[in-house]
C-alpha cells in the first residue's frame, strides 16, 4: 500500500471526543472518538449517506453555516479546542482548509482565485501576494502550465486543473490540515490520479483528512482509515478506525469486512 | 382530444413557440421603429437644448430631460442603499420568519399598487405634509418608494442565484461574512443587481402619474431638488393630452426611448469593464 507510511509515533494533530451533531431534531452523528494523526492521510469512508461529509466538516465547523445544526461534545485542534466558547470560527478554518467534491473556482482570474484568501486575510503586497500565487501553484504542480495565463478566466482550465487550483487556493492561507471532500469524484482517472499524487506529496507537511467512497482510493493514498455507518434509527457513528493496512487486511467488525469485500453500499 | 403522434407534436410546439416570439419581438420593432419614425425627425441639437415655449408648442425639450434625469438619478440614489440592503438582509443575514415574511408580503404587496396611489400619497405626504411643495425632491423620494419593491425583489433573487459553493469556499478560506458577501457573493450578484437597477431606471424615467403629483409640471429651469419640474413623460402626456404638439409628443417620445436604451448599454459596459473581468 502506497500510504502505508510509518505513522506509530506521530502526534495527534486532531481529536474528537464523543461529538455529535444534529441536524434539528434529527441526531446525525453519535459519539465519534477519534485521534487524527499529523502529517498523514486519514480517510473516511463508507456508505452513501452515513454521515461522513458531516463528520468531515466538524473539523472545520462548516456544518454551522446549515440552520438548526447542533454539535455536543468537543473537537481539539492541537490540543485546542474547536467548539468551546472562545473558539475563533475564522482563525479555526485559516488552519483547516477545504477541497469541495466539485472544482469551483470562483468565476474571476486564476491569479484572483489563488489570492482571495490571504487578501482577506490583510495581505495587501503586490510582490508577497505573487509569491504566494507562485508557490500554491508550484506545490499543486501548476505553475508551468498556468503561469502565462494567470490573468484568464479560471473557469477556462480543464476540471482537473481547476480541482488542483482549488487545492493551491486552499493552500494559500497557510492551513496545516487540509480536508478533501471527495475530491476526486467528479473528475477522470487521470486527473484523480494526478490529484492522489498530490495528496501523497502534501502529507509530508500537511495533515489530511480524505472522505471518499473509492474504496481503491482510500488503499492508495491513505494512512488511517475510518469506516463509519447509519444505525436503524439513521444515527451515523463509527464503526472502524485503525491504520489502512490493517483494515483492509485485518477489519476487525464484520460491517467493515461487509463492505470492504463489497457486499453492500 | 386528438392524440398527437410525438414527431408532429414537437413540430407543432416548436412552430407555436416560434410564432409567438417572433409576433412580441414584431409588436416590440413595430412601436419603437414607429415613434422614431415619427420622432427623429424633430429631433436636433435645438430641440435637445431649448427651453420649451408656449406650453412645449415651440423650443425644446431641455427642462423635461433635467427634470426626468433629476427625479430619476435622485429616486435611485434614495432607493438604491435600502433596497439593496434590504435584500441582502433577506437573504443573507436572516433565516425565514415572521420578520422576513412580513418584509416580503409587504414588498408584494407594494409592487402590485398602481403608481398614482403612490403619487397621492407622495402629494399628502411629501409636498404636503412635509411642505416639500411640488419639486425634483418630493418626485424623488415618492418614485423611491415606488421602485423599492423591484429594486429589493430583482436584488433577492439575484444574491440567492449565487452558488451556495461561494459562500462555502469563502467560509473555508477563513473568510468572514461580510468578506464572503463582498468577495464571494457581490461579483457574482452585481449584473442581477444592476438589472434590477436599470428596471427601476426604466421605471423611474416612465413614470407620469407618480411624478405629476409630486414634481410638478413646471417648464421653467429648476435652480435646486426644491423647485418642481416636470419629466418626459409627463411633458409627452400634457403635450397629447391637452392637443399641444403632436410633433413635439413624438420627438420627446423618441428622446425618452433612445434615453433609456442609452442607460442600458452604459450599464452594461460598465459591468463588462468593472466588475465582470475573468467572468
């Protein structure tokens, strides 16, 4: 397995303890215990429906921006916590970064699509801001082809691109945990290969955390795996977390090894 | 009833749908080809630049343009703040609820009155109430009024036509709501909202049985927003209405029309030069 780096003594880059999240009166998410370790690819998989974007998005609190959402327990950022009462929302997504299932540039400049974060964020320097632009694009391996172009469209560039110009725009604000929504779901096997690549590369100094229903994906690419499930009542909760290789070689519950070997989902 | 077989129904759809677009933009053509027709002719650089004499029989037109282009320009800078933050407010900075239910039933309801309703209020409230007497200002503040509804509803929906994707993109990068709004959600917004604007321009510059109330009729040049003027519209209706000029009607009828295309394409080459680069 590709991912399958030495990760026993990494630290713990994020922690959830016992969260939940509702949606209303309907209860989403039931006491999910996790340790995310830095600077490795953790994927979240299962089937459609179990709660794993909304898991995904605890981390970064995007689940607030839906109306009636509810969190209970807590998640820490290095040891610092991401829904207490001082928590900075803002400063919190600085440091936890977003990939979404589809590529979506914002309809202006690749160049403005690659600053509009740290230009909100006060950057105001020219030369800084072009700096900032060249080392995103290089680090998402870009900058060759799109160099000359920066000033066009950003819709103007393939889908797999586009989805790379994401992750540069991501990239732009420092994170130092990424979160890929299914990011390759939309796009072709070359493309997400290209886009696998990358995750590879940027685990060496970046922690992500991957959902993805591609199963092969989450063998390639990832260090830990979680495997989380709907109960009867429709609660998703975890069933499995452990390093990838185990899982898939070893899966200790037998709804993981039913839905590693394919029997449902 | 006949059932059709599928291949003649669609022919058939396709020929109705076509007859009908084609019959609406002919009846469009057809009236603006008919008063440039009759209009340009009077049309020149005495007409543009003469203050009418003899009630709008002789001279030209002058006082009607300052006066619609006043009232109008006056009327979208009152409207403009609130409609579009009202619109922003409802759909940005506030859930559905009696609030936001009471704000839209009233804007409904405000976008169905006719416009002389607004111009008796404007003339109880504005000119007389607050003495404001007949003028650019009491136009201004009641077409305001009148425009709002349009101006909150175009602005709406075209905030809520922005991809929800945006708004996630921008909270992701660590942006916050104002941000996201300013960065995420305006440059996409701004054509719906400045279409909304250019609706309400269109109204505005129209409008004759909101203004007569309140600006007045006046010929005479305005010196300040508190002297009464009146618009196009209104000269063009007192010029037919009381058998002034019919020449004169067609002229300031022609001006009106190639005035509001003008505003279009100004507008949207605004856009195109300033907000919509990379779009």
């Amino acid at each position: 397995m590709a991912g399958s780096r030495k990760n026993n003594s990494r630290k713990t880059k994020i922690e959830t303890k016992s969260i939940n999240l509702y949606y209303g009166n309907h209860h989403a998410l039931a006491d999910i215990t996790v340790k995310i370790p830095a600077r490795a690819i953790t994927a979240i998989i299962g089937p459609s429906g179990c709660g794993k974007s909304s898991f995904l998005r605890l981390f970064n609190r995007m689940n607030d921006l839906i109306p009636g959402v509810r969190v209970e327990g807590d998640a820490l950022l290095d040891n610092f916590s991401i829904y207490g009462k001082n928590a900075d929302v803002v400063n919190l997504r600085k440091k936890i970064g977003m990939v979404f299932q589809k590529p979506n540039v914002f309809p202006m400049s690749i160049y403005e699509n690659l600053v509009i974060g740290p230009k909100s964020h006060g950057i105001k320097d020219k030369s800084l801001l072009n700096g900032i632009a060249e080392r995103c694009l290089t680090q998402v391996a870009l900058w060759d082809e799109l160099k000359d172009m920066l000033k066009k469209p950003a819709t103007e560039i393939s889908a797999g691109q586009q989805q790379r110009l994401c992750i540069a725009r991501a990239l732009a604000v420092d994170p130092e945990v990424i979160l890929m929504d299914e990011s390759c779901s939309a796009l072709d096997p070359v493309s997400t290969m290209k886009i696998e690549e990358l995750m590879l590369e940027l685990a060496k100094d970046y922690t992500i955390i991957i959902v993805t229903h591609n199963m092969e994906q989450a063998m390639r690419v990832s260090d830990m795996s979680a495997f989380m499930m709907i109960d009867q009542d429709g609660v998703g909760g975890l069933v499995e977390y452990s390093r990838t290789s185990d899982m898939f070689s070893n899966p200790k519950d037998k709804r993981t090894e039913d839905y590693i070997t394919g029997r449902f989902g | 009833m006949i059932k059709l077989n599928p291949h003649t129904a669609e022919k058939l759809a396709k020929g109705v749908i076509w007859t009908v677009a084609l019959m609406v933009i002919a009846v469009l053509i057809f009236i603006i080809v008919f008063i440039l027709y009759r209009g340009l002719s009077v049309i020149n650089w005495e007409f543009l630049t003469r203050i009418p004499r003899r009630s709008g029989r002789e001279g030209g037109i002058l006082t009607p343009i300052i006066g619609t282009l006043s009232v109008t320009l006056l009327a979208i800078l009152i409207a403009m703040p609130f409609g579009i933050g009202t619109a922003f407010y409802l759909a940005e900075y506030t859930k559905d609820g009696i609030l936001t239910r009471i704000i839209r039933f009233c804007t409904e309801s405000l976008a169905g009155i006719p416009s002389i309703i607004y111009g008796l209020f404007g003339f109880i409230f504005f000119v007389q109430i607050l003495d404001l007497k007949w003028s650019i200002l009491s136009g201004g503040l009641t077409l305001a009024i009148m425009v709002l509804p349009t101006l909150i509803r175009t602005s709406e929906e075209a905030i809520r036509a922005v991809p929800k994707t945006y708004r996630e993109v921008s909270f992701s990068l660590g942006g916050t709501k104002w941000q996201t709004i300013r960065k995420a959600v305006v440059p996409s917004a701004i054509r719906g909202i400045v279409n909304g604007l250019i609706l309400s321009v269109g109204r505005c510059v129209a409008e004759t049985a909101a203004v007569i109330l309140t600006a007045g009729v006046s010929l005479s040049m305005p010196k300040s927003v508190l002297d009464s003027s009146r618009t196009m519209a209104v000269h063009f209706y007192q010029l037919v209405i009381e058998g002034i000029s019919m020449t004169n009607a067609y002229g300031t009828a022609a001006v009106l029309i190639i005035l509001v295309f003008f505003i279009n394409v100004v507008a949207n080459m605004l856009i195109n030069r300033f907000v919509a680069k990379g779009r």
